[in-house]
C-alpha cells in the first residue's frame, strides 16, 4: 500500500512546557507523510511561540477560543486533510516508529482500525513504566469496550491509527470533560472495522494520565449514559445498563460479606479478649 496522508491531530492548553517535546516526537517519525493539527484552544502562556519555533511546514497551528477538549479535537477533525487519524495529547509522546509500523499493517481497501500498546513514562521520558492495563487483541471488541471500560481496561486515545472512512459521522461529545474517548472507540469499533493490534508499546503516557484519574460523581455519570443513547443502537444500550447492574449488584454483595466477616472478626477479638481477662482472674 502506497504511503497515505497521516493526519495527527494534538489539542493543546497552556502547555507550552511540554508540547516542545511532544512536537519533536512527531518530527522524529520514521514515516513521513504527516501533517500535525495542533488546535491552540486558548492558551494563554507561550505554547504559541514554542509550536511555531519548530520550522516544519508539515505543522499546522490553529487558535480557537477556549473551550472543551473535545471542540478542539472535533476542530482538528474539520480541517484534516489525511485518510487516516492520529490523535495525540500535547504531554504525550509518539515512539519514533508508531506510524510506521500502524501504516504497515494496512490493507488496500476496506475500513481498518490499528491498535498499538503503550508504556507510561515521567518527566522526559528517560525511564519507562509498566501501563496501568493490559491490552490484548480479545480486548479490541465493541462489547468489550462497552461494558469493561475503566473497569477492566481503557485504550489511550493515541494508541489507535483511525481511518478517515470511520470518523465521517463522528464528533466527541463536548459536554464531558472526561470519558469522550470513549464514544470514539464505541462509535469506531461497532463498524464492520478490521481491527490489528501491534502488542508493541509505540506511545507513551505521561504520568499522571488524565482520564482514568478523574474520579466521575453522579452527575457526570449519569450524563454520560444519556449520551451513550445516542452512539450506540438500543439494544446494546440496554444490554450495557444489565451489565452495569449486575457489577452493582455483585459489589454490594462483595460490601455485605465484608462487613458480615467484619463483624465476625470483631466479635472474636471480643470474646477472646473476655475469655483471657476472666482466666487471669
């Protein structure tokens, strides 16, 4: 298959500390037909002058007004230009070989989906960590990624080359704040999509990684399974909500039986403790 456009789509807010680096993963790429949407959603620092420095007329700066992550990400979706996408957060990196070796595994035709692994990394990534889930290629399903999300794993954004071809009806929902990767992979993956997975970690997450260290409240939960309705046909909708309550129901069992072996416990200790004071009388 004949090298396609590579679109790498990078939504950016004050980090101008940062993007330096996230930029130079992008210019190191092996494969070199890219261009990189970097969508400046109201910076207020220097992450300008610092994504303009990098002289390299593949990098496009966009500047919007500030809002949600995902009115960025959905910006970089209306001015991209390549048949495949490559999402990228601005703390992140890219192993030099990630497009490369996405690119490789692609078929001439038909709608396709590849799925590289990652590692974690601090600072300036001199020493690579363990991811915080495993994934594997059972794992790349629709029902999977339905109803073990968060619970049992989740796919950083950037580990996925998506084809163009896929992403036509889709936009991230702009009223979460965290979890709208989510609907992409749910909106990808129910597609009649050829799925690869490279089990080789291509992308790192800077720690601490934002997503899964946002803990949801009610509200914020309750939201995004209203919007769910609208990514998802209704019967999976509805075989989701079974699934989600029969984890409730198996965690509140899980909660009694603590607190029946609590009791216990304590009872014995109580006992124990009777018994030893009358012996010492």
């Amino acid at each position: 298959m004949q090298n396609p456009l590579v679109s790498i789509i990078i939504p950016t807010y004050n980090r101008s500390e940062l993007i330096l680096q996230t930029l130079k993963s992008v210019v190191g790429q092996s494969f070199q037909n890219w261009e990189c949407l970097v969508i400046d959603d109201g910076s207020t620092d220097a992450t300008k002058e610092t994504v303009l420095s990098i002289k390299d007329e593949r990098i496009r700066y966009f500047y919007k007004d500030h809002g949600e992550r995902s009115r960025a990400r959905n910006f970089g979706l209306d001015h991209a230009k390549g048949a495949y996408i490559q999402f990228l957060d601005s703390d992140d990196l890219l192993d030099e070989r990630k497009l490369e070796l996405s690119v490789s595994k692609l078929e001439p035709s038909g709608k396709q989906l590849v799925v590289t692994n990652f590692k974690m990394f601090k600072n300036k990534g001199d020493e690579l960590l363990p991811p915080y889930c495993e994934l594997n290629e059972d794992r790349l399903t629709f029902d999977s990624i339905l109803n073990d999300w968060d619970d049992v794993f989740n796919i950083p954004i950037h580990c996925g080359l998506f084809d163009r071809s896929t992403l036509q009806n889709f936009r991230f929902p702009v009223e979460l704040d965290s979890k709208e990767d989510w609907f992409l992979w749910l909106h990808v993956t129910q597609q009649n999509v050829e799925v690869k997975f490279i089990d080789e970690s291509l992308v790192y997450n800077r720690t601490p990684f934002s997503n899964s260290d946002v803990e949801l409240n009610d509200e914020h939960e309750n939201e995004v399974y209203r919007i769910l309705a609208n990514y998802i046909a209704i019967d999976k909708l509805i075989e989701f909500y079974h699934c989600q309550l029969e984890k409730k129901n198996h965690k509140i069992l899980q909660l009694e039986n603590s607190l029946k072996n609590l009791r216990n416990t304590r009872s014995y200790r109580i006992i124990s403790i009777l018994k030893g004071f009358l012996n010492k009388k």
